[in-house]
C-alpha cells in the first residue's frame, strides 16, 4: 500500500504476514488476507501516522469482498489491545460494519452486508466531546445508519494505523481481499460519498 498523500506514510509488513497481491482486486489489484494462519495471518501496517489522521473529523473508505462475516474482522484500526483510536469492523454484530473507539463499539450498521462480492465500504466520523459526534456507514453508496454520541474522543496516540487486523493485537485478522483504503481529514458528505461509489 502506497501512501499517495506524499507524507510518506506507505504500509510495511514481513515475510509470511504480508497480504498477497492479486490483478482480480477491484481496480486494477487488490492485497489478499488469509485469517486462517492464526498469528501469523497478513496484514499491513503504516508506522504511527499521527500527521495523517484527524481523531475528530475523518471518513475511511474502501472496497472489501470478504470470504465470510462469522467472526469479528478488523478492516482499518489504530489501536492497541487497551486503548481504542478506532477500529472499523465487520462481523461482530452479524454481518454488520461496527465503529469502535475509547471503550468499545460505539456504532453499529442497520443492514447485513453479503460476503463474497465487492462491496463499497464508507465510514465517516465527526464531532468533538462537547458537542457531541456522529458515526455514519455506507455501503455502495447508499446510507446503513450510524450513532450520535457524547463520550469522549480518543486522542491521537502513538500506534500503528493496520488494514486487515486490530492495531496492535493479534487479534480479528481480515479473511477476503481489499482495495483501494482512503482515509480523510474530514467527514465527507453524503453525496461525496455517492460520487466516491460512482
């Protein structure tokens, strides 16, 4: 994964744990993550991008097309196992996109989202303890609910942001393959979000 911001904050990983790259991805290649190596399963990291995520105001966006939604799988995160920046899951409600940050879940999808098939993935972010911040999910383009909130927003802190498993753990490794990870500064709106799909 290359960071085509110019920050310099491109992915790294290390023999067996790096996702394999594959020309069936969604444009133009995609990275494959096999969750069945324990472990050892891949995943991507970028060293401790603080320059580049805003912990108030951000969207993440993607294409997955996952094998199964059974277990919990981390799709983008920047935590370790005591702390929460946030953590974009799917298959831990269900076949649901959660939101986690602080504590735990904070958000959770209204649909299922099917396995097997590519799927356009947006989760966006906005707000601030004081006034209050709002999670919203979509999927090709078209709304799957959120969560409006009060508690406090996790600070910026020193940790990896990680494509395929949680943060810094060994733990809900991402079993499909994945395209195409943008992360913005801001929270995009609705119809940006439309014309991202499109």
């Amino acid at each position: 994964f290359f960071d085509f911001t110019g920050l310099g904050n491109n992915g790294s990983c290390t023999g067996t744990t790096c996702p394999l790259f594959n020309t069936s991805g969604k444009l133009g290649g995609g990275y494959s993550f096999n969750a069945s190596s324990g472990l050892n399963s891949p995943r991507m990291n970028f060293s401790k991008p603080t320059n580049m995520i805003n912990m108030t105001n951000m969207t993440i966006s993607l294409w997955m097309n996952s094998g199964d939604g059974i277990n919990t799988q981390s799709l983008v995160s920047k935590s370790d196992q005591s702390f929460l920046e946030f953590d974009l899951e799917w298959g831990r409600t269900d076949r649901r996109l959660d939101w986690l940050h602080g504590g735990g879940v904070v958000a959770t999808s209204n649909q299922d989202i099917a396995g097997g098939i590519w799927q356009h993935i947006v989760a966006t972010r906005n707000g601030s303890t004081s006034v209050g911040w709002t999670v919203s999910f979509y999927v090709n383009g078209a709304s799957h609910g959120g969560a409006n909130g009060s508690a406090t927003n996790p600070s910026n802190r020193d940790h990896d942001l990680v494509i395929g498993k949680l943060g810094d753990g060994d733990l809900f490794f991402f079993n499909g393959t994945i395209d195409e990870v943008a992360i913005w500064n801001r929270s995009l709106s609705d119809q940006e979000v439309r014309e991202l799909y499109n």
